[in-house]
C-alpha cells in the first residue's frame, strides 16, 4: 500500500515539469544529448544491463509522460519488459501467500519440554496418555503431535522403555517400610541399657520407645503398642516391619504388627546390612554423642535419647530426603542473611550445634 501511495506521488509529481516548461527548446537539446549518449553507451555493452528495483521504479513512473510509440527511442527496455515489471508490481500487491501459514501452527518449546518431561518421569505412560494428562492440564494438542515429539527425541513406546532406576524403585519399596532394631548404652559406672529404635524407611523418621536394663519380651512387646498406638493412622501405608532375629522379640511382638497387616521381615542371621538403615541410625548417634558423653543412669539416658530424637527429626538433614529432616516437607525459602540474626541453639550442652534465623 505504501509502495502504491509513493509511485502515485511520483507521477503527479513529473507531471509538473512537463506541463510547465514543454516548449524550453534547451531542455529538448539536453534531453538529445542524453539520448545520444544513453545509445552510445548500449553499444559498448556486451552483457545486458542489471536494472536495481528502484531503478525499475523510476522507468516505470516516466513511462507515462512519454508517448507509447518512443518508448522504443526513450527507454533502454522494450515495452514487453516494462509492462511484465508493472503485472509483478501489481501482483506482489496483491499477494497475500506471504501472510498466511499453511498447516497446522508449530508446537510451542514449553509444550514440548513439557511433554518430554511427562515421558521422563512416567515411563509406562504411552503417548496417547500423556496426552490425556496434558489435556487435564489445559493443553489442547493432538496425540499424534505427542507421537512426533517423542520419536523426534529418540524415547520409545512405553513397553520398550527403560525400567524405573534403583533409586526409583527402592522408594517406591521404603514408603511401606519400618525397620526395628535393638542397641545398647553403656553408663558411667559399667550398666547396660538397651533401647529399642524404630525408623521409618521413606521418611527417615527416628522413633526411641524406650530404655532399661532388662529387655525381657513382655517389655518388648510393649513397646510395640506403643508404636502402633502413636503411628495411629499411618500404620495403614506400612506394609513390612524388618527385625533381625534377636530373642528379645517373640511372637507376640509379631502379633502387634500382624493384626495391623503387616509383614514382619527376619534378617539373615549376622547380616547387618539387611537392615542397613537402622545401622546407620546408630552408628552417627553413637558417633554425635554416645562416644562424647557419660551415661549416669536410666533417666539421664532417656534425655539424652530424647534430644537426639528431637534433632533427628526436625533438624538433620538427610541425604536421602534432599538434605531436608525427615518432620521436613518443603526446602526452605532463601533468605538475605545480612538482614537476619543467625541464631544458634545447644543441643546437649554442646555435643551437637543447630543454626535457624531469626523470624
């Protein structure tokens, strides 16, 4: 439209002179001369000449002050060229091919990566359930384009697919998990205590019911109604209960947690790392605060099992749980550290330092 509007300015424009200075006899001298010359030089040429766009644009505007029949003489284009220049002007006006996109509109990059994550992280989904979860979501895209980008990555069909990994697996297994295990404290004057530890596998959480010096069954099974009456509801996602085959537990300890349907597990005989967890456990308490500390008694032993308790599950991180403590459900916001007061707590005199800023 604008090349339009300015080709008609022009014409208007070259129209002037014409009229107004059509009988200076020195205009029509000069104009010879540039003929003259303009057939000069279109002798001496041997190829022919390359006229730019604006160029064209300049010929085809003087076209119309000049009678058809010297276009011949004026012009160093036949009238064939100049009228076929002016059809595709008037046709690249015309066209609107250039403006219209033929096909279905291309899938949008966060579409796409949205899709990739959806076969990622669901490896039995086939495309055309992604594709039902993605119009879940709001996104309305054909099944064959979920198709398409899948094989454009390389994933294959959900039958074909790699299996969950390792780490996949095993905490699928650990959310119905609970692991019990026995270890001893010894006091300040020589006594053996022995407390009785319960860890949840998914979430790490450290449950001590109790301590005392006689672990007889009859206590033993006790502590297990305990545990079953403070897990409450969340005894109905566990599926196994994994116990070494101390003599300490009975069949009555196995009772407890059937009647809850779950599966009691038996470690091998001297294989620790069947119940690797709970070993762990133990190792990094004994580690932070048994080999630093004196044990005067049953009480004192009680408090310092409760501390570490209480630190385990709300203040230590886990590396299996994303360095978050397993009472933990969300990482925490990023704070300007110069802006608050980092505080710190002692946690059995010492023995163990906890950091948190100040609200």
């Amino acid at each position: 439209m604008i090349v339009s509007l300015l080709y008609k300015a022009t014409r208007k424009l070259l129209s002037l002179p014409s009229l107004l200075l059509r009988g200076d006899a020195a205009k029509d001298a000069e104009l010879l001369v540039l003929r003259h010359e303009n057939a000069v030089l279109r002798r001496q040429l041997a190829s022919p000449v390359r006229y730019e766009p604006v160029d064209r644009f300049w010929f085809a505007a003087l076209s119309g002050l000049i009678p058809r029949c010297r276009w011949r003489e004026v012009f160093p284009i036949t009238p064939g060229t100049l009228l076929g220049l002016h059809r595709r002007f008037v046709a690249a006006k015309w066209d609107y091919s250039a403006r219209r996109r033929t096909g279905r509109p291309p899938t949008a990059t966060a579409l796409k990566s949205l899709v990739l994550r959806l076969a990622g992280e669901n490896p039995r989904w086939g495309h055309r359930r992604i594709q039902g979860e993605l119009a879940r979501l709001g996104h309305r895209i054909a099944a064959s384009t979920v198709w398409e980008i899948l094989h454009a990555a390389g994933i294959d069909p959900a039958p074909r697919r790699s299996g969950p990994t390792w780490r996949e697996f095993l905490t699928a297994q650990a959310e119905g998990i609970i692991a019990a295990d026995f270890f001893h404290i010894d006091t300040a004057l020589g006594r053996r205590l022995y407390a009785l530890a319960f860890l949840e596998h998914d979430t790490r959480r450290l449950r001590i019911t109790g301590v005392t010096a006689h672990p007889t069954r009859e206590w033993t099974v006790q502590q297990a109604r305990n545990l079953a009456a403070d897990l409450g509801i969340r005894m109905e996602s566990l599926r196994f209960l994994l116990r070494d085959r101390d003599g300490k537990y009975g069949a009555a300890f196995d009772a407890v947690f059937e009647a809850e349907e779950l599966d009691v597990i038996k470690s091998a005989p001297r294989a620790p790392r069947m119940n690797a967890h709970c070993e762990r456990v133990i190792g990094s308490f004994r580690r932070e605060v048994l080999d630093h500390i004196l044990v005067m008694g049953e009480a004192h032993a009680r408090q310092v099992l409760a501390a570490y308790q209480r630190h385990h599950n709300e203040h230590r991180p886990h590396q299996a749980r994303n360095q978050l403590p397993p009472d933990a459900q969300k990482q925490p916001t990023a704070i300007d550290s110069g802006a608050h007061k980092l505080l710190h707590t002692r946690i059995l005199g010492g023995l163990i330092n906890e950091y948190r800023y100040a609200a």
